[in-house]
C-alpha cells in the first residue's frame, strides 16, 4: 500500500472516532441536568388556570403605584367594558389592556421549572423590580405570583415565583408594572363623521361621509394678541367660512385645512392626573391657559380645550372642558391651531366682484373724479 494512501486512511479513522463522541456528548443526558435537576423542563406544566368569570380581582403592586382590576359591572362610562381599575370607574380606560392583563395572568403555563431559588433578586423576583400579583376568586379563592425580570435563556419568555418555585414562562404584559394613570385612555376628544344616508340606484339605503363642516371657532390665550374668531357662513361665495376677528375677510387656505384635521379629534402622549380640581389648575399651567380652542364641528356640541405653554421637552398640558383629567401631549399634535396666526387663515385675496356681502363701490380718481357702482344681488 502506498505511503499516501495508508495516511489518508488514518485520517479518516480519527475522523470517524472524533465525529462518534462528539455525537455521544450531544445525545447523552448531562451530569448537570438530568431528571433530579431542579433545572428542568416543565413540559408546559399548568402554574395559573382560573376561568376569567371566576376572578373577583386582580391586585397588581409594582414600583409605580399598582392597580386593582376589577369587572366592570356596568358603572364605568363604557358600559360594554369587561373590566375597570378601582377608583378610576368613572372614567375611560384602556379596555383592550385589562383584558389582556386578566388573560394572561389567569391562564399561565411553564416553560420551564427552575425549582427553588436562594437569590431571588438575580431574578427580578425581589426588591423594586419584583411585581406582586393577587388574583381573588368569587369563591374566595386566591392565587399570589411574582413577576420577575425577563427570562436571559433565549426565550420569550419571564421569570416568576409561584409557591416558592421559580419557574420561565411566556413574558406576560408590560402593562402589570405601570401605575394606574397609564390605565387611564388617551383619547382627549374625537368627533364623529359626518354623514348622510340616501337611497342608491337600487332604492337601497347608502351612507356617505360628508365634508368636515368647522361651523364656529374661537382661539384665545396668551399665545394669541387678539382672539380669532371664524364661523361658517353658507352665503360666502368662496368656500363657506369667515375669519370675523381679528380681521374680517374669506378663509379656506391650505393652513386652515390642516388646522381643521388637528381639531377633527386628539390624543395625547400621557395621563398626568385625574380628579384635577380648579385650584390646581395653576400647577399644570391651565389656570389661565397659553392656548384654548372653543368649536363646534360636524353635529358635535361646543368642544374647548385648553393648553399650557410648552416645556423644554416641547410638550405641553392639556384639559378637556368638563373633564378633570389631564393630560400631556406633543406640540406636534396641537400647532396647527395653537400656534396659527390670522393671515394663515385668510384668503390672500383681498377684493373679488363676486363678494357677497358687497352691494356698492365708489372709485375716486383725482380728488373730483367720483365713479359710483351698484351691484345688484338679486
């Protein structure tokens, strides 16, 4: 046999014989996790399973304050909603969230065990991290987990203890570490479309949504030298609307239209407080505001929000008009009527033969040259 042939040979056994233990070594159970480990798979092992009509609440403690989701009951303004936070009944919250939040916490399955654990505090499971979860039934039962930090082993997955065992399950809602205002539903204001149903080609009722229709608007606050004042006015011959102060004359530009969609509805970025009374109002900036917008839009009664200046983060507070609640927002999301000046939203045009309301002219050329012209607006 040739020499080249004999080594190639060798290599190939060494091959073989090194290719055989690294098998083994995968296959075989580890001395460091066998079925004694206490690290060890769950198999999807059932932690939590309450029936969700059985829960009489859910008591969440966190370093932000915590809350206590509760069924609704029907006492909230929505009177659909599934489940409500104690003391914040009477307002509009975050129905999608609770519910969320009541899913996941009563139906909770192991990824993982990792058995009895001396350092909790490497898990997020003590100290200021660590969220306590009380889940009461109506029969008086009740369950007591705690949410730690989320699972480092590749996974989706959180840490929690539950009867002294620490175990990996699928990470349940950021929602459970924030306090109750983030609860509390964004949504400011929003105006309904307009819309008109008549029947089609077919004699069968159609719903068309029609143009947003601003029929009054006044803008007063620091922000503004002198209050603007629009309203519409169907006679106008241009567009329908009329700046009536600080100046009169035909709106309707690009500006105006933009501001229109701003007013149309708004959300803010945060819930600051609830429960706001006027004496407080100095606190946030409102008691007498930089700007505050009085309308009525569509079919919607008068709608008037207040704002604060903005902070050096350009956000600024801001209230609805019977509501004591309030709220932070970007300037992004209210400049284009709080900031807005009258020539922004006036017609640059300043005299067409078509205006409505005029019936006459004189022309005076030369001191003695007097030309008089009437329209007739029959």
């Amino acid at each position: 046999m040739k020499k080249s042939v004999k080594s190639l040979l060798i290599m190939l056994a060494v091959l073989v014989v090194l290719g055989g233990a690294a098998a083994a070594l995968v296959l075989l159970p580890s001395g460091e996790e066998d079925e004694s480990s206490p690290v060890s798979s769950a198999e999807r092992e059932s932690l939590v399973e309450i029936a969700k009509e059985d829960i009489s609440s859910i008591q969440v403690e966190n370093s932000n304050g915590g809350f206590t989701i509760l069924p609704a009951g029907g006492g909230g303004e929505d009177e659909e909603a599934m489940y409500t936070v104690s003391g914040l009944e009477q307002y509009d919250l975050d129905d999608t969230t609770l519910e969320t939040c009541v899913e996941d916490v009563s139906s909770i399955r192991a990824i993982k065990s990792l058995g009895e654990q001396e350092d909790l505090e490497k898990y997020g499971l003590s100290g200021e991290r660590a969220v306590m979860v009380t889940i009461k039934e109506q029969s008086g039962g009740e369950t007591e987990l705690v949410l730690g930090d989320t699972s480092e082993s590749g996974t989706a997955g959180q840490y929690i203890l539950l009867k002294n065992q620490v175990y990996i399950v699928t990470a349940l809602p950021e929602a459970l570490r924030e306090g109750p205002l983030n609860r509390v539903s964004c949504v400011v204001y929003t105006v309904a479309d307009s819309v008109m149903v008549a029947p089609d080609e077919n004699g069968e009722d159609k719903e068309t949504t029609l143009p947003d229709t601003l029929f009054s608007l006044e803008l007063t606050g620091a922000a503004f030298e002198e209050p603007i004042t629009m309203e519409y006015v169907e006679k106008s011959r241009l567009n329908g609307y009329m700046l009536t102060s600080p100046v009169t004359a035909e709106s309707g530009t690009e500006k105006f239209d933009t501001m229109l969609t701003a007013l149309k509805s708004l959300t803010a970025n945060s819930v600051e407080a609830v429960g706001v009374k006027d004496s407080e109002l100095e606190k946030y900036g409102l008691a007498e505001p930089d700007a505050k917008a009085a309308f009525r839009l569509n079919e919607s009664d008068t709608i008037t929000v207040k704002l604060s200046k903005k902070d050096s983060e350009n956000m600024r507070y801001v209230m609805l008009e019977g509501r004591d609640v309030v709220y932070k927002v970007d300037n992004s999301r209210v400049k284009a009527w709080a900031e807005v000046k009258p020539m922004d939203l006036r017609q640059s045009l300043i005299c067409l033969a078509n205006i409505a309301d005029v019936a006459g002219l004189r022309l005076t050329a030369e001191g003695d040259m007097v030309y008089d012209f009437t329209i007739d607006l029959e």
